[in-house]
C-alpha cells in the first residue's frame, strides 16, 4: 500500500493552522506577509501555531521579497537561531545570486544555524539559471529533503513537462529530495502529478476560497485531502 501523500498549507496564523489541521493537512508551511511571496513570520506566531496545532511546521526563512538574500544575512542567522532557541525544526529557504545560481555562501551560513534540521528548498529554483545545477550544487547539504517548485516561474500549467522529467530522476544525486508541488496548483493538475510518482502538495490560495484577507477553509483543505488521496 502507497504512503499518503503529503499536503502542505501555507499558514499565517492560529486560526490557518487550526482550520488546516482540521482539514487533513499534514504539514504546514508558516509565513507572514504574502503581498511579498511569504516572509519570516515572528517568533511568537510560530509559539502560538506550535501551541496549538500538533502536525508538522515548516517556518519560512526569507528576511524580503524577491530571491537575494542582500545586506539581510546577519538579520536572518539570528532569526533562524530564534526560531530554533523556540522549538522550531524544520524551515523553508532559497537564495539566488545576481547571475540566477544558487547563492551557496548564503544558504550554507542559515543551513549552519539549524543543527541538521530538515528544510525545504523553496520556490527561488523556479527562478534559476540552471535547475539542474543549482540540484548538483546542494547535493548533501545537511537537512535538505525537498523542493517546493511549479516547475516553472509561470506556474504548475507550464511547468508540468519540467515536474515529470524531475520526478522520473528520483535518487539520482541531486535528486533524491521530495518534489513538493505549488505555484499555481489546480486539483486538476493532482492526477497526472501522481501518476508521475508525485507525493506532495502546497497550496496557499487554494485553501481560502474567500482570497487571502479570509482564514483557511477547513472544507477546501478537505477537498485537496480527497483529491491527492483518491489519485494513487
């Protein structure tokens, strides 16, 4: 019998965690600020979501809009050592250099600020020069064990072919890491992402029916958990 798949939902607060939770989500993915894409949300709304919800949280490392970690560095080491001084263990993170490559320096000095933890490789390899080498340049950092991505900057529509081509290279090097798909996500993309051997989902939007001012909609949650698990 095939693992469920994972469902992630992206969570702003108690009440997202809450109602994701009681929708079928396994994980969560905590941010603040989604007029920017999801930034670091603060110490104290992670303690609260953490109070209150008992699935697994992914905390968004990402100190500005856009991919470059810029003159934010320091700032983020010590947030990433915040969040873990509160419990926090397991993050989202990605940084690009000018050139559209991953910027090693950067990832490897937060990577160091969170003890082996799991973390995902989040959305900025949707805006890389090379896919495939900036995978070959993360080979067996410490606690990476997913790529959030669409397969594309435009979405899950046109990075369908790239989503498959990827997951048919599952436990080459580089990529070894969970594909977790997002970015414009429809549940009519979620069968052929499983029958590719896709086995997780991100959604944001998809789970407030009612725009990002409204809180996660249990009942949404509940129909993404229906759909990803009848397409096995």
């Amino acid at each position: 019998m095939s693992k469920r798949a994972v469902l992630e939902v992206i969570a702003l607060g108690v009440e997202d965690a809450v109602a994701a939770q009681a929708g079928g989500a396994d994980r969560l993915e905590l941010v603040t600020d989604m007029a920017a894409d999801g930034l670091t949300p603060p110490v104290e709304t992670f303690a609260g979501i953490r109070a209150a919800v008992d699935i697994d949280l992914r905390v968004m490392l990402r100190p500005a809009g856009g991919f470059a970690v810029g003159d934010h560095l320091e700032r983020l080491v010590r947030t990433a050592r915040e969040m873990r001084d509160a419990g926090a263990d397991a993050f989202v993170l990605g940084f690009l250099d000018a050139d559209g490559g991953v910027d090693l320096p950067a990832v490897e000095r937060v990577v160091g600020e969170l003890d082996g933890c799991r973390w995902t490789f989040h959305r900025a390899i949707d805006r890389a020069a090379d896919r495939d080498a900036l995978r070959k340049q993360l080979d067996g950092m410490p606690g990476l064990d997913t790529y959030l991505t669409a397969g594309s900057a435009g979405g899950v529509d046109a990075g369908l072919p790239t989503l498959v081509a990827e997951a048919a290279r599952s436990g080459e090097a580089g990529y070894e890491q969970q594909l977790l798909v997002g970015g414009g996500l429809r549940l009519d993309h979620v069968p052929q992402l499983r029958a590719a051997g896709i086995d997780a989902f991100h959604i944001g939007g998809a789970a407030r029916p009612d725009g990002w001012g409204r809180p996660v909609s249990a009942e949404a949650v509940a129909s993404w958990r229906a759909v990803v698990d009848a397409a096995r």
